[in-house]
C-alpha cells in the first residue's frame, strides 16, 4: 500500500512585537486549526524579528523545506513594514507595484483625495506575485509560489485565510478526539504509551491540569484516519475504566 | 567607543499541542519579558513537534546561534514528553538519573507510597545537567551549557524562571517607551521613519488599531539606553504634535 502523501506547512511570524512580549499572538493558532480543515499539518513555526536578512533566510529555509510556507506581519504602510522587501530579496526578485492592488487602494481612497505614497506602499508585491483578497480592508494578502505573505492583524489574516478556503491542494483533514480523565499523569503513563502503540497511525498527547484540588488529564487522539483515531479513542476508554478510572469523552 | 555586547537568547517550544491549534501558547510572551528584564533579547523562536531528530536539530542550529536557549514543554512524565532525551542527543551525552531530582520526587511521594517508575521519568536529565528549582511542583527543570530546559505549563515555567532570576549574564535591561494617536498609521509613515532616523540606538514600532470607529495606532520606542528611549519619545510627541495629532504618553 502506497502511503498518503502528507501534506506540511511552516508558519513565519514576522515582528518585533512579538518578541518583546509586547504583543500575544494570535496567529500561530488561527493558522493551524484553518491548516487542519485542509488537510495540511503545520509542521514548524518560527518567529523573527523585522531584520530583511533574517526573514530572507527564514523564508528560504521554510519554503524548501515544506509543501506551503505562510507568513504574518509586517504588510503594512510604516518603515518597519518590509516583508515584502524581504521575501521579494530571498527570492532573488525586484519590487514591484500590483496594479489590481493599486487600483484597490485607489478605490477605497477615492473619497479622501487619493491614495498617499505611504499607503501605496501596499501595493507593492514580489515581481510575479499574485494577490489574496482581503474583503475587510483594502489591503490585500499576497503569494508568490508556495508562500503565502498575510497581515498580521488577527482579524485581517481570518479574512485572507477565509479566500484562501480550499485553493491549496491538500490531504485529508486531521481528526481528533479528547478524552479526559481525573488521573495524575504518571499513573496512567503506561497504559498510554501501550494504546499508542497498538493503534498505527495514530498519535496521543497527555495535557495535564489542576482543577479544584484535583490533578487530571486531557489525552487527544490524532489522526488523518478519522475510524482509526475513533477507534483508539474507544479502547482507551476502555482500559481506564479498567483501570478504574471515569473517563469523560470530550475531555474535561 | 566600543558598544556594549548585546546578548541573545532563542526560545525552543516543544510541543504537538501548539502546533495542532489545541493550545494557545503562552510561554513566548513570558519568557520574552523576563528576558528584558535580564537585559537579554529575545532573537528567535521555534515552535517543533514532539519529534525527538526534530528537537535535537532546533537545539543545535539555536544554541550555537545565540548566548541562551530556553525551552519550553515536553518534560512531564508520559510517552510525549520526550524533551530530555533530545537535548541529550543533540549535545552526544547520555541519560542519567540526576540523584537530587531524585531525592526531591521521593520526598513528594513520600506519603502516596513512594516515587512510581512513570514519576522517575521526571528526574532524568542529560548526563553533566543541573537542576533548576520548582518550588511549585517537585519536578524541576534542567540545566545544560547555556541550555535551559523549562516546563511547558505556564505557571510551572514562571515558577522556574523566578528561580533563575538575575542568574544568567546580561546586558542593560530593554527600556520601551509607548505613545498613541488616533492616526492612520499611513499619515504618519514618513515622521516615524524620520524620527526614528534621527535617534541612534532606538527603534520605533508602529501597532495599529481600529476602536470606537476610529484608526489609531500605537508607536512603540525600544532602546537598551533609556534616556535615548525617552529623548525619542519625546521629539515623536513634539512631531506629532506639529502634524496636529494628539499624542496620548502611555498608547490608547
């Protein structure tokens, strides 16, 4: 049997923002769970500063090493705005002004005397660009190749996502299922690993918590095999109720 | 004059559960102001899957890069935290039971019947580590080279970096100065770029936001050496006054 192609993407979050601890992203986790309903696994992240050698460096490590490479931030009209400068560097491309996204910029303008040099400094894409439309705001997400460049306004990257719905090829979306238990975690390591083990194909993670005095557990079932991730999740019911535990579908 | 060194860190975030979207992380905003505060920077951050050739990979392109790097995640005690034995693997050292990490787990346990096989997983460390303290829970993090492997959990990763606090060397602490205006941020594009241009050693983010119907944004003023941080704020405040904007110290 032929495996299944499985289909990888990296997520680079570009901002400085970030890495002071300024700003809490938001984007890592919106990218993901849109990623999961196309059957793409987000397969890294990193984050880097608004330095055009070090996101050309990302970008070119990231996009060779996966199927799609998404990034977020610094799309905008002020100096410390320079994705596009960066990854049209990486790709070894000139600058250019998207005329489709100059005539955007140019409608949405129209009533305030026109479009200033600063806000036509989104228009500006990779030669060879195509644009993502943005219904909210005129400024449009932009893929050159696989790399996909959206805002990083949280709000702003839902609405690129949402037109990106279904254009990339994908393959089949990954399922998951909770199941969580009043268990200290070390007390059902074993059984665990042993359910892992017995179910191919299929992966278990055990996050564990506190809840009014109690110690407890959330163990997710993963797999692109919605029966096979189904079926684990029943025999580790299974055996922690053997193991004298109630185990509460959903998780707790 | 010679300028100050400036020191590094990258944050290494382990973990399938952020990568899946289940998990919102949260040790990326802490670790970076704590860092600050330690007058180190923030430089980089991965986020890998629980995937050991993975890890081992990331540790070693991140801790020959920078002065630090922090990890979060993947040391409790079940088949997915396998963040010790990567460490281990990408430094070429064995895995030992650390006998202090030892003792610290059977005292815990002391009245539940003794420490379980699961539970000793926590006190396995890379041959030559140190401990770092969790007061919080016995469990505590590790220490290796200029690697510091922390929890995963929040409040158990705050818990050890209160015990790491003014440990490590570094810098002057980052001093960052805000100042709002209701401004597109597109109006403003050329005096940002302009003051930040007139201030060596201080650089100047822009954070847009829509509220209330109305744009503003945010200008954040960042240097090591806090009187050009607040002689820049300042000189902004007296520009954007001049363009006929109110500037708000403190952001909106």
């Amino acid at each position: 049997m032929v495996e299944p192609k499985v289909w990888t993407a990296a997520l680079l979050v570009i901002g400085d923002e970030i890495l002071s601890g300024r700003t809490q992203d938001k984007n890592v986790g919106q990218v993901a769970a849109w990623l999961n309903r196309q059957g793409i696994r987000l397969a890294e992240v990193r984050i880097v500063p608004d330095d055009q050698a070090r996101i050309a460096d990302a970008v070119n490590a990231l996009r060779s090493a996966y199927d799609y490479l998404f990034t977020t931030g610094g799309i905008g009209p002020t100096h410390d705005d320079i994705t596009v400068d960066s990854i049209a560097a990486a790709f070894g491309v000139p600058v250019v002004i998207h005329p489709e996204a100059r005539r955007i910029l140019e409608r949405d303008d129209e009533t305030r005397g026109g479009v200033t040099d600063a806000r036509l400094r989104m228009a500006r894409v990779p030669e060879g660009a195509e644009l993502i439309p943005n219904p909210l705001s005129g400024a449009p997400g932009v893929r050159l190749g696989n790399v996909l460049i959206l805002a990083g306004v949280p709000t702003l990257a839902a609405h690129m996502l949402e037109a990106l719905d279904g254009t990339l090829e994908g393959g089949r979306p990954m399922v998951s299922v909770t199941i969580g238990a009043l268990a200290a975690e070390s007390e059902v390591a074993d059984l665990l690993r042993e359910t892992e083990a017995a179910h191919e194909g299929v992966a278990i993670g055990s996050y564990p918590f506190g809840k009014d005095g109690h110690y407890g557990a959330n163990f997710v079932i993963r797999s692109e095999d919605g029966a096979a991730a189904e079926q684990c999740a029943a025999d580790l019911g299974r055996r922690l109720a053997d193991a004298g535990y109630d185990a509460v579908p959903g998780g707790i």
